[in-house]
C-alpha cells in the first residue's frame, strides 16, 4: 500500500511540474498538434516529456533575447531575414513618347481621356502648352574639350565629375555662425536659413569683390 501511495504521489508531481512547465512554455510552433497532418507526440514517459519542455522553453528565451538584441542594434547592422524582404518595384519599359516635346514616359502617365492612337501626356509639357527654348550651344572651346579626341579633350572628359565636384561648393552665400567656426576641435560649419550661390559675371565690375568662382 505505501509503495502505491508514493508512486500516486509522483505520478501527481511529475504531472504537475509539467503542466507548470507548459504554461512557462506557451504554445510552440514546433508542438506537433498544433501542425496539420502531423503525426501525435511520441514522447510517452513524463522524463521525456518534461525534458522536452524545458528545450522548448529554452529555444524560445533564446530566440527572444535574439530578437530583443537585434531590436537595439543599428538597422546597417541587422540581419534581414528572408520573410523581410521587399519585392522590388518594377515600372515597366519608358517607351511612350509626347508627341508635343518628344519626351520619355510612362505609358501608365498618359492622360486617361486619351487613346491608343492619341497618347496625350500633360506632366511633361502640359499637352503643349508649355515650350521651353531649346540649349544653346557651348562655347567653342567647351564644345572642343566635350567632343574633341586630343589628350586634353580626353583628360577632361574623364575627370569632368571631379571638375563638377570641386566647383559646386564654391561662391556660396548663406547666414554663417561664426560661433562654431573658430573654436576648438573638429570643424563645423553651421549655417541658418537657405543656401544659394553668387553667381555673377565672369569678370567683375570696377571696384567690385568677384563672386563667382
């Protein structure tokens, strides 16, 4: 009789402790009736199923301080996984043209009372209402070094980027704190309201401060 009484008494325990493990757990993606067609748990001794418990529960803490860490980090440095991916956008082939200005678009831009036959557009050029004068051509020397083959045209052209660089933050006019520009440390340039450039003439009037380059 006590050997009965005591294996009850485990048997209460061992059923116990595993009910309290599986509220800890939650419900698993890996519990096999919560699948479909997944075939019934195999595991038949209580050791068995509260060792199964326990790796469950330690899997999920896992993941979730996985996720927790990956929640602090920098975007740049965490790793995206397959599920969070974005499809990416494909708008077709540009192959409309205005028949106004003779601009590249997007069929899908079309002006929806036009046709087929009569494609209007009206972001472009606003179905002809607006015309923009043609470029001028380049100065000669400037045509030269853009459509020249001497070494010189071809130095140019190569480093026509570098040119375009150097020159873009030159002759700029903006309100400066000169409170931050002088003092100790790495610079910092600090300015207030918008950024434009001086652009005046090449050569400068008389008694006049160049502005332009």
């Amino acid at each position: 009789m006590q050997n009965e009484r005591r294996r009850r008494q485990s048997e209460q325990q061992q059923e116990r402790e595993q009910q309290r493990l599986e509220q800890l757990a939650g419900p698993s993606r890996y519990h096999p009736y919560e699948r479909p067609n997944a075939a019934p748990d195999v595991t038949k001794t209580p050791h068995q199923r509260k060792i199964r418990l326990q790796n469950e529960q330690r899997r999920r803490q896992s993941e979730q301080r996985q996720q927790e860490r990956e929640q602090q980090m920098p975007i740049a440095l965490r790793n995206i996984h397959a599920q969070t991916l974005v499809a990416r956008h494909d708008c077709g082939s540009r192959n409309a043209v205005c028949s106004t200005c003779e601009a590249k678009m997007w069929l899908q831009e079309r002006v929806s009372q036009s046709t087929m036959t009569n494609i209007r557009f009206t972001m472009c050029c606003n179905d002809g209402a607006v015309q923009l004068p043609l470029l001028q051509q380049p100065p000669e020397v400037l045509q030269g070094l853009l459509s020249g083959s001497d070494p010189r045209s071809l130095a140019f052209r190569e480093k026509i980027r570098m040119y375009n660089s150097i020159l873009s933050f030159t002759s700029t006019g903006a309100r400066i704190h000169e409170s931050v520009t002088c003092t100790r440390g790495v610079y910092a340039f600090r300015i207030q309201g918008e950024m434009y450039h001086r652009i005046g003439s090449l050569l400068p009037q008389h008694d006049a401060q160049p502005q332009f380059c």
